[in-house]
C-alpha cells in the first residue's frame, strides 16, 4: 500500500532558515571560550576544518534528500540501503531521540537566558511553556514553523552581522596583535600535540555544524525538493561556517585567548570591548533568539522522523497520524511531552550527550548507505550528484569515526547504552506484545451471541436473516431472537412472566418458520421471552446477564415524535445497553451484492467496515468504501485522504480485502455526498456508523445518519460501538470544537 504523504510547503527562504537558524545554536555563545582554553587561536583554524569537513556529509545529504525526498532523513536512506531491519530502526530511533533530547535542553538554556532579564520566573515552567507554544506551531502547520525561524533566524543574523561588522572596524575590536598573542596561532609545543588538540576542538564543534540536517528529515514538506533541498543546505552551511569562523576570528581577536579559555560567555566578553553598554544585553537577546530557533528545528526534525517511523510500522503507528493541517498531530503530541518531561525530572545536561552520540552514528550510517544505494541502483534519476563519488561518502564516514575517536568517553558510553537498550527493544518486544494479546485472547469471553430485539414481529425476519449472516462469518456464533412482555396497569408484572412462561412453546414454532424462511439453518437460533416493565428494560436486562454478547440487533422504529425520542426502547437501548448495537431499516434485503460504507475514521465507522466485511462473506458481496470530502482540496490532497481510508479500513480489517473498493470523492455536504453516491450504483444495503450525536434525546443515531435513513432507497444498517455515555459525550463536545475552529479558520482564509 502507498504511504500517506506530507504537503509540500516549504519555500527555499525557509529551507535556508531552518538549515541556518537551526544550525546555529547556544553552542556558538558556549563553545567558543572552551574551543579556545583547548587549541588557542587554532580554535579558529578548528572551526574553519569542522565546517569544510562538514561539506562532505552535506553533499551526501544534497544528493539523498533530492533522490529520496521523504519524510525521515537518516533513517529513510539506511531503510533503502539495508532494508527494514534493526539498523534502519536503530537510525531513525537515535535521530528521533537525539532530536527530541536537544530540544529538551534548547528550552532549559531558554530559560535560564530569559532569567537573566526576569530573574524571578522559574526554570522548568517556562521551558515547558517554550516547547508547547513549538508544537502549537507544529500543529497548525509547517509553514508557521518556516516563518517562524525566518523572523527568529533573520534576528540571528542580524545580531551576528553587527557583531563581526562592529568586532572589525571598532579601534577596540579585532587586533591580529591580539589573536596571535603567543606570537603564533598554535598554542602548545609539537606538531602532535597541536594536531591533537585541534582534532579535540574539532569534535567539541562539529556537531554544531550538522543543524541542516533538518531540512532532510522534513525533505517531504519541501516544495521542488530536487533543487531546494540541494540549495538548501548548502546555503545554509556555507552561511554557517561564514559566521562561526568569523565570529571566532572577532572573538579571539579582541580579548587574548588566555583570558578566555573554558569561559562559556566569551562572546558577551568580547562585546564589552566594541559595543559598550547595549552589546552584553544584545548578545544575550540572540542567545535566547537561538535557543528558540533550536527548539524549533529540533521539534520539526524529531516529529518528522517519529511520523515516518510509525509510517513503516516500526513504531505505533498511532504516529503517523495526520490533521486536518497535513501535520502528524500524535507524534508532535509525544514528543513535545517527553520534551517536556525531560526538562521536568532534570537530566537534560545528562540526556544531552545523546545529541552527540546519536548524530554521529546517525551521519555515519547515512554516508554509507549512500555507496550502497549507488550499487543498488545505479540507474535511478538522481536530481543532484555528490561530486567526486565515492570520496565525499569515504570522508564523511572517516571524519565520523575521527570524531568519535576524539569524542567525550561519557557521550559515546551513554550512546552505546542507548543503541544497546533499543537493540533489546527491537527484538524483545514484539514477541512481548504478541504474548500479551494471545493471553487476553484466552482470558477473554468469546462474543459469540447475537440478540435480537423482536419489539415488531414484522422485522424479525430481515433481523433474523442479517443476523445469520454475520453469525456464519464468525465461528461458533449464535443467535437469540428475545421479545418482551411487558406489564402494565391490567398486567402486573407476575402475571406478565406466567404469560411469558406459557409463550414460549409458540415462540419456538415461530423462530423455527423464521428459520426455514431465510435458511438459517447453519446458525444455532433460539427464542426466549421475558417479563419486564418495559421492552428496553427486558432488553438490558438481558444484556447484563450476559458476558458472551456480541451485537444487539433491532429494527428501526420509524419515524418518531423528537419530544417522545427519549423514551423510544431503542433509543433507551442505543444510551444504555453496554454492548455494540447495530439498527436495521429494511427496504428488501433477500440478497446483498454490494454495500457503501461512509468511513469517517472514528470507532462507530470502524464497527461499519466490521460488519459490512462479515456481511459481504456470505453472498460474495462488493463494498466500497466512501470517504467524503467537504471543502475543496488540492489532488495531492485527495491521494492522502484515499491513503488515510486505506489506512483506516486496515486498522478495522487488519487488510484491505480484495472485494473491498475505495473511493474519496468531494461533494457539498456529507448527507448529499452519500446520496448522490447511493444513486450512483444500485446498493442493496449502507452500513453507517453513528456520529457523536447519539448521546443527544433530540436524534437517534445523529443528523446525518437518520437523514441518511429517511432518504436513500435501499436497506440501511446503522450501528453504534459501544462506549460509556460520558466518553461519547466528550467525543462529541471535542468534535463539536473542532469544527468550529475549522470554520473559524475556513472563514478566516476566506477573509
């Protein structure tokens, strides 16, 4: 099956931002003092090669994102190299968590640079407050995040701009008498020691280089990705590595490197010496500027590699789920939430040697699957060519392992642990899982009884036939045809049982002429007649009783006085009968065909495709699927809600069956869709699963479907899964604001 796909939205400006703006983050403002106690002004020589040897992983990344231009980066690439097995979920895993960890510590480094202005708000509440306004952005959809880190990003710049500008023509700036202060830029004595120190330095800042890997994990919500991607990060790169070795140069030219070795404020340092007064408060503005476009860029690329990890089916596949904005709405959900939890329970300095760790194993596999690719398929349209292939997968793999080589001990041992724990994971818990289910499939009552209402003797046998259909699809399935006597004024209710006692031997010739009638013979069916005040307390009695109950059936009451609904038994039954439910409308159902089943993705349309499919088993009858859409859409639109229906009818079905057809179609209203649809092709039968208003006295399943039933002319069967009447009252009061935001936004466009 095809995948659900994101919608192309991105612009080459805000490629470039998320590239440069993402890339460049609090490191710059932290490392450089540290750069600086480790290699003198060789730091700056440090920053110079990290970036140049950054061009070989961005040139491999130009070339795949262009030739693969999906969802998930790293992993996507590792899965059409080495297929689907451990190592294409270890990727994807580490790149998800190394994401998803930094934008953890972005916020917390937020915080704390906000508190130097506001010292009296607290740390973790307003890291929080950051990554839920982020996945807000997430949410609504990528082009707010886009536009979001071209006015962040455009702030960044501006500030760096200024500050190497000032740094250079100020009197008290850059000094080449300053920078080369030991009289030459290498600091420590020996050419060995020297090299080492500067392939140190170069480990400390490579990853502050590697930010334009967003601009792969989101290549799917790129618009022309085979030329914005490749321009993309290498703008953003090149524009990096401009404004690190700049800064750095400003830096360790206006204040002796001596003075600013292991500082973390190196550059607040240096400011005070050529934009006195505002500049400290300047810089501290763009160090909290990019903790924010961190945060940013390190949400969109850890929901963009979960979406596309639940996609495959490696993970839940809850993660995948799309909004009505085209964004994975779970997975930003999830991940804002372990985001937020991270900076809750304090291990982020501890949890950020993941960045490190886990980018490094992440770029590492990425250049190899390259080579692979380019044997595999040596034919495939490749947009862009990394130049001089295979050198540029070659180096970017040995700058990896130099890097790692020269790495913090702590960083690559909480790396190991983290691939070991998610090793174990892949192997041990789908079996766990598989177990789990096996036991609840033992421990759990067989549904094997079907119970029909016989409240009208002139439904029962449609009922009865229906009835044994979906029986015969299920083994071992029974059916119950039960009626209520029920008591009254001049019948109490003990002589309402004697009577009920003294029906049954009728009962039992009745049901066996209803089963010679629709030659049910293959189905156990029995009658059984109970006392009771009224028919649907006689119904939910029974019910109760039971533990084994798989469906009840009834037939439609017919049209009803909306005052008098509330007491109506099936709509008594509909509330309270803990136990899905299905309704018949019967219009001439001696042979079923072909079926429609309007699929609108919740529980009750999923019930639907349930019984629709067992329905279709006995007459080898055709369904087809019709997902209705409302608003005009675009056609790559349209692809992803056929996707989403394929998606919905497999999580019913476990498979798309072969006599299953699906189609998404636009129409006005989803009561004239469906009309139009039911005279389109002569349907003997509509399954409709009930809206969220069956909760409400003023309906009986909901609008929609009891105008469905009053219109079309074939059979309907209307059916409701069970849940508690608090829930579905929720269910419906968040649907109800959901589409009143929709109009809201609707209206707004329209404005």
């Amino acid at each position: 099956m095809s995948k659900r796909k994101l919608k192309r939205q991105l612009n080459l400006t805000q490629v470039i931002m998320l590239g440069t703006a993402g890339t460049i983050a609090a490191e710059i403002f932290v490392l450089t003092g540290h750069a600086a106690g480790m290699a003198g002004p060789a730091a700056v020589l440090a920053l110079l090669v990290g970036g140049l040897l950054s061009y070989s992983v961005a040139l491999n990344y130009c070339e795949l994102g262009a030739t693969y231009p999906v969802a998930g980066g790293a992993m996507s690439y590792v899965r059409e190299a080495f297929g689907t097995g451990i190592l294409s979920f270890l990727v994807g895993s580490m790149d998800c968590l190394s994401s998803t960890f930094y934008a953890a510590l972005s916020a917390v480094g937020f915080a704390y640079s906000l508190k130097v202005f506001l010292p009296f708000i607290p740390i973790v509440p307003t890291a929080i407050v950051v990554i839920a306004v982020f996945s807000f952005l997430n949410i609504l959809g990528v082009t707010k995040v886009g536009n979001a880190q071209i006015v962040l990003g455009g702030i960044l710049l501006a500030v760096f701009v200024l500050y190497v500008v000032a740094g250079f023509i100020h009197p008290a700036g850059f000094s080449w008498s300053v920078f080369i202060s030991g009289e030459t830029i290498f600091a420590h004595k020996g050419f060995w020691a020297n090299f080492t120190r500067i392939m140190a330095t170069i480990a400390l800042v490579y990853n502050a280089y590697v930010g334009f890997e967003v601009i792969a994990d989101d290549a799917e919500e790129v618009s022309n990705p085979s030329r914005n991607i490749p321009r993309g990060i290498l703008i953003s790169l090149t524009l990096c590595t401009l404004i690190y070795v700049s800064v750095g140069l400003v830096t360790l030219g206006t204040v002796p490197w001596q003075e600013l070795a292991g500082s973390e404020t190196a550059l607040t340092d240096a400011v005070r010496h050529f934009i006195p007064g505002w500049g400290v408060p300047l810089m501290a503005v763009a160090g909290m500027v990019a903790t924010l476009t961190s945060i940013n860029s390190a949400m969109l690329s850890a929901t963009r590699e979960a979406f596309s990890l639940g996609r495959d089916g490696v993970w839940p596949r809850m993660f995948s789920k799309l909004s009505s904005f085209r964004t994975p709405y779970v997975a930003i959900l999830i991940i804002g939430g372990i985001s937020a939890l991270v900076a809750i329970i304090g291990l982020v300095d501890f949890l950020s040697y993941i960045s490190s760790s886990g980018y490094l194993f992440v770029l590492f596999w990425s250049s190899l699957s390259m080579i692979r690719l380019r044997k595999l398929y040596p034919d495939i349209e490749r947009p862009f060519k990394a130049p001089f292939f295979p050198l540029t997968a070659y180096l970017a793999g040995v700058t990896c392992l130099l890097i790692i080589a020269f790495a913090d001990w702590r960083a690559l041992l909480f790396g190991g642990g983290v691939l070991l724990v998610f090793a174990l994971a892949f192997y041990a818990l789908p079996p766990f899982f598989e177990s789990l289910r096996e036991r609840r499939r033992a421990t759990e009552p067989d549904n094997d009884l079907i119970l029909i209402a016989a409240a009208n003797p002139q439904t029962v046998n449609s009922l009865v036939h229906l009835a044994s259909i979906v029986a015969q699809a299920s083994a071992d399935t029974y059916v119950c045809v039960m009626s209520v006597i029920t008591a009254s004024r001049d019948l109490p209710l003990k002589s309402a049982q004697r009577i009920a006692r003294q029906l049954k031997p009728q009962q039992q010739s009745f049901l066996r002429q209803i089963a010679t009638n629709v030659s049910a013979q293959n189905v156990a069916l029995y009658s059984k007649v109970r006392a009771a005040n009224t028919v649907s307390e006689g119904i939910l009695e029974e019910i109760e009783s039971r533990h084994n109950l798989k469906l009840l059936l009834a037939g439609w009451p017919g049209h009803i006085d909306p005052k008098k609904l509330a007491e109506n038994p099936v709509k008594v039954m509909l509330q309270k009968a803990r136990t899905n439910m299905a309704v018949l409308l019967d219009r001439g159902l001696d042979e079923v065909n072909l079926i429609l089943v309007p699929v609108g993705g919740g529980i009750h349309s999923r019930m639907a495709l349930r019984l629709a499919n067992e329905i279709s088993m006995a007459d080898d009858a055709r369904v087809i699927a019709l997902r209705l859409l409302t608003e005009p859409v675009e056609e790559d639109e349209i692809e992803d809600q056929n996707l989403y229906l394929a998606e919905i009818v497999e999580e019913a079905l476990e498979e798309v069956p072969e006599n299953f057809e699906l189609r998404v179609t636009q129409a006005e209203s989803i009561q004239e869709g469906i009309l139009a649809e039911a005279n389109r092709l002569p349907y003997d039968l509509i399954v409709v699963g009930a809206s969220e208003e069956w909760v409400k006295d003023t309906r009986l399943f909901g609008s929609i479907d009891d105008w469905i039933a009053e219109h079309v002319r074939c059979s309907v069967l209307l059916c409701r899964r069970y849940e508690p009447v608090t829930l579905a009252w929720l269910r419906y009061q968040v649907k109800s604001i959901e589409q009143e935001l929709n109009r809201d936004l609707t209206n707004g466009k329209k404005t």
